[in-house]
C-alpha cells in the first residue's frame, strides 16, 4: 500500500492554502513542515495497520471481579457489554492517594464527552484501586456523566495487567472476546524519557497535549495540570 501513495512532497506540492502576508520564508519552511505531518500521518496509519496485525494475545487466567457504581460486583467479561473488544484505563488513584493523579484526571476529562461514541464500537472502562464510593465522589467533584468507573477493591486485575507490585501507576489494555474467549489484545508499553520529554507512549490520547503540540510554546516537561484553578 505505501508504494502506490504518491510522495509526500509532491502532494504537498499542490497545497492551495497561503496565509495574507506570509514572507517567502514562511511559506518555505511551512511547504518544508507539511511534507513532514503527511509522511507522520502515513506512519500512524502504518502502525495502526500493524497493531490490528497482531496474532492472538495472552488468553486471560481468570475473569477478574470489579465493583460497579452502584455496589454490584461485576466481571471483567461483563465489562464488554454486547461489544467483542474491550478497553480497560486503570487511573492512579490508589488508597495510598488523597486524590487522583492530575494528569490521569486531565485525560479522564477529555475523555467524558466521547465515551457515548466510543460505546457505539466498543466497550469502555476506567478503573482503580480506591473504594467505588472514593472514585463516585472524584466522578461527581469533577462533573462526569458518562465515565464508567469501576473499583478494583481485590486488585488482582491490577498485578496481572498494571503491574506485578500493585504500584500506582496508569495502564491502557484493550481485550478481545472472540467465540467466547477473552484474550489480551494490547496495551500501551511506557518507553523512557527522551530527553526534554516526560515518559510516554507512542500514541497521544488527550487533547490537552494535542492542542499544546499546535503552539511555538509547546509542552513543557516540568508543568503538569491540576485538579482545580
């Protein structure tokens, strides 16, 4: 497929968009950036493509039990609701917390007004090691409506798929559920810090950074978001 798509500096060529008085070099390096955002585009479908490439992960060794907002245990396979795929982000907000990570939050938040179009393809979790009562009182200090959020008050999910420790750290797994088995499909693998950048994975989800990545000022390493202003 990525030998019939014509050079990204040819199409790039052909970019009608001139901005009123715009300098020769503006419009020089602009031409120069956006034969790089196309051939950034294609390497995101191209992972894309090779993600939903992967064979078949891990089949799960149990069907891990959560609390639901209004005191049900629940399973993991319930979770799934009438989808075939699932996504489970675990937030740090363990008991050792007062309250929950700012950055978790912040994503958490761009999040809250998709999660009715997400549900429509597949279904959608958010949980954490608190008591539900703790993370209903964050749901409701924070003004979510549609978050699905969900205790795991046993934390054997945690140690199988966040970490082994049951340390307090955030977690993206996706599962699959195929002719009744429920497998692990992939999850995000923090990489190190390059340097002047915060740990991170390879895919950006919130909005927050997207938007900041669009400025000269760009992110900074050391700002995090808060709770409040």
């Amino acid at each position: 497929m990525a030998d019939l798509l014509e050079p990204a500096a040819d199409q790039a060529a052909r970019n009608p968009i001139r901005h009123i008085g715009e300098s020769a070099e503006y419009r020089a390096a602009r031409q120069a950036l956006l034969i790089e955002e196309i051939e950034l585009k294609r390497q995101i479908e191209r992972v894309a493509a090779q993600r939903r490439a992967l064979p078949p992960g891990a089949e799960l060794p149990q069907d891990y039990g959560f609390v639901a907002e209004d005191g049900r245990r629940v399973t993991l396979e319930e979770l799934f609701g009438p989808h075939q795929t699932l996504v489970v982000y675990s937030y740090m907000f363990g008991p050792q917390r007062k309250a929950p990570c700012p950055m978790c939050t912040s994503f958490m938040s761009g999040m809250e007004h998709v999660i009715p179009d997400v549900q429509q393809r597949v279904g959608i979790a958010f949980t954490a090691r608190s008591p539900i009562e703790r993370l209903i009182e964050w749901k409701q200090k924070r003004g979510w409506v549609h978050m699905p959020i969900f205790s795991d008050i046993d934390g054997d999910y945690t140690r199988h798929w966040v970490h082994p420790d049951d340390a307090d750290v955030p977690s993206y797994n996706v599962f699959t559920r195929r002719d009744g088995t429920i497998r692990h499909f992939w999850s995000e693998e923090m990489t190190e810090a390059d340097p002047g950048q915060d740990p991170r994975g390879a895919i950006e989800r919130n909005p927050l950074w997207l938007v900041l990545d669009s400025t000269p000022e760009g992110r900074d390493p050391h700002w995090h978001p808060r709770l409040s202003y």
